[in-house]
C-alpha cells in the first residue's frame, strides 16, 4: 500500500519522510511519534498524514527553531505535543489540513490546503512572514487561541478564502489580527477576550 507506520523516531538533526501512501502515527499516547531535538521536519505523502485511528494526529515534537514543512496529496492530522512553538514553514494539503499545539503557540509561514484549515493552539497564532504576505489559504479557515492572540497589531495574520468558505476565529484571552486583502472575508464567528 506504501504506507508508512511510524512508532517512534528519534532525531538530532532534520527528519525527512517520503511514503507512496500514508504516514501514520501507530500509537496515541502524550509522547511524540517524531522527535527532532536540532532540526526541521519534512513530510511528503501520496495520501494522508494521521494517526491510527481516525480522530488521531501525527504526533510530533519539534524544538525551539525547528520548522515544519509538508506536502500531502490527502488530509493532515497533526499535533505539537512539544511545550514550545510550533513553526509552520511551508506546507500544502490537499485535503484538510489540521495542526493543534495544545501546550504551545503555532507561528505560521503559509499553510495551503484545498479543504479547511484548522489550527489550534493554546498560545498565540502569528505570522512568521512579513506584513501582507499570505499565511493562511483553505475553503474554510478555523482558528483558535487559548490564552493568546491571533495576528498582532504590527503584523496581521493574512488569510486567504478559497470559493464560497468562510473563516472562524477565536482568542478567547486574546485579541484578533486578521487581514484578507485578496478576497471578501466571509465570517462565520470571530470571538475575542
């Protein structure tokens, strides 16, 4: 099937993973499947990239400066199970893209997917890039902060609509930074502390 199955994989330098079909995390507990403590992590799949059950993530943990970057043809499922920032570098889905950070903050390069994308973080969700460049690109966009903020007043997340989607966002102790200067900004709920 050219799947991939990962129980646990230990680095201290970049993690680059290519499969024909899934990459697959076999386990669910809080450790992560993939660890690199000094570098950046790629993924490349002809299909998804998820956990072993459906509901699950890839669980990964990335350290401080360590970027991520994927290219998915299906749908990613993946989680920072790290305490500190998880940086999006680069990645594209084909699918639906959703990448949480329940202990952390989530500072994004671009993030493309044909379907939704979700992110979830307890801290702060910023925009690695410099102002008015895209961060954020789906048929739907859901964002959510725990305690911080989304975007920043020097720096807006910049988010674009694919079709007919709309965008959720909630910062629940936080504020909201969003800037869409390519497309209408079609809201389904923002809600901000």
């Amino acid at each position: 099937t050219g799947d991939m199955n990962i129980n646990h994989l230990n680095a201290g330098g970049d993690v680059r993973l290519q499969a024909a079909g899934n990459i697959i995390d076999n386990e669910s507990d809080s450790t992560a499947a993939i660890a690199t403590t000094a570098g950046d992590l790629l993924l490349r799949a002809e299909s998804a990239v998820e956990g072993v059950t459906v509901n699950n993530p890839l669980r990964v943990s990335l350290s401080e400066g360590s970027r991520l970057s994927a290219e998915i043809v299906g749908n990613m499922h993946l989680e920072q199970v790290a305490l500190n920032t998880l940086y999006i570098d680069q990645v594209n889905v084909g699918g639906n893209a959703k990448i949480e950070a329940p202990t952390a903050g989530i500072l994004v390069d671009i993030i493309s997917a044909t379907g939704t994308v979700a992110l979830q973080a307890q801290d702060s969700i910023l925009a690695a890039n410099q102002p008015n460049e895209l961060n954020v690109q789906g048929s739907a966009i859901n964002l959510q902060s725990e305690i911080g903020s989304i975007g920043a007043f020097t720096n807006y997340l910049d988010v674009e609509l694919l079709s007919d989607g709309v965008i959720s966002a909630t910062a629940l102790q936080g504020d909201i930074y969003i800037n869409s200067s390519n497309n209408d900004l079609k809201v389904a709920e923002i809600e901000a502390g």
